[in-house]
C-alpha cells in the first residue's frame, strides 16, 4: 500500500470530485468507462445518449463521496463514482417505481428494461438492503474507472481504499 506522498512521486494527486470537475470526470467516465464497461456497452448506453444516466452519474458527483486521482495538470486519471443512500421517502419511493417500471415495461424503453430485467435476475436492489440488513445508510459504488493514457497502475485499488 502506497503512501500518499509515494503517490505524489508518481504525479497522482487524490482528490473528493467537487462540483468544477464534474464535467470532466464525466468525459472522462464517456471515454474510460461507458465504452468497456459490458452491460452499457451491450445495450449501447452512455452518458450521451441517456440523459437519466448522466443525472444519475451528475447527482453523485455532486454527493461529495466520490474520488478521482488526477495528474499535476488537474486531468482526470481514474475516478470512483458512488453515492450515500439513506433509507428514508426518497428509497421507498425509488424502490416502488423500480417495481413500477419492472412490472409495466412499456413505460420505460428497451434498453432499460434489459438492465432492470438483469437487476432483478441478479438480485440487485440496493434499496432492498436496509430492511435486509437493518442499515440507515449506505454507500452505493456506480463506477470505477481508469484511463489508459497514464500507464500508472494500481490506481483502480487506491480509489477504492480511499473512498
């Protein structure tokens, strides 16, 4: 495990994404992430073809709980995206029009309802951990990520150690 000074060494400066780097840690997410990541690349989603996606990824940027490891000109080199969920309306009401969308699929469009079809297979449903758990809070990852340019290997692992 790496020092922070270690990784000074290296060019990589660790940093809570705040609201000016959003948009960047967005392109970055279009660049380093959307077009590998398997499921949204099968289906053809990305942050710019859903705009639901990108206020999703926007809305938790903006929670201040994810990190990106940025070089000593302030680019983005890998970032992880994720957010505090508490159980409380805003869940149970997310939960209820997950359940919504999952029983009624012509509301929602064919791609989505392959991902939602596939959460359910896979048992994911977040919201469903409170009760299950006996949890108030959480933290929900929605992304890791890290581009290719830099050649600065670990960085995927230190994010996650540090957020």
């Amino acid at each position: 495990m790496a020092t922070e000074e270690e990784w000074a060494k290296l060019g990589v400066e660790f940093k809570v994404v705040t609201e000016e780097m959003v948009p960047d840690v967005l392109d970055h997410l279009n660049t380093s992430f959307f077009p590998d990541e398997p499921i949204f690349r099968s289906l053809g989603i990305t942050l710019d073809n859903s705009s639901f996606l990108k206020s999703e990824y926007r809305g938790s940027l903006l929670d201040g709980t994810s990190i990106a490891a940025v070089n000593p000109e302030g680019r983005i080199m890998a970032v992880r995206v994720g957010n505090i969920i508490r159980s409380g309306c805003s869940s149970w009401f997310i939960l209820k029009m997950y359940n919504v969308f999952k029983h009624l699929p012509c509301l929602m469009p064919t791609t989505w309802n392959v991902f939602i079809k596939l959460a359910d297979r896979v048992g994911y449903q977040s919201y469903e951990q409170f009760s299950k758990l006996g949890i108030q809070t959480l933290y929900e990852d929605k992304a890791v990520s890290s581009a290719r340019w830099h050649g600065v290997k670990g960085l995927g692992t230190e994010l996650i150690r540090w957020s």
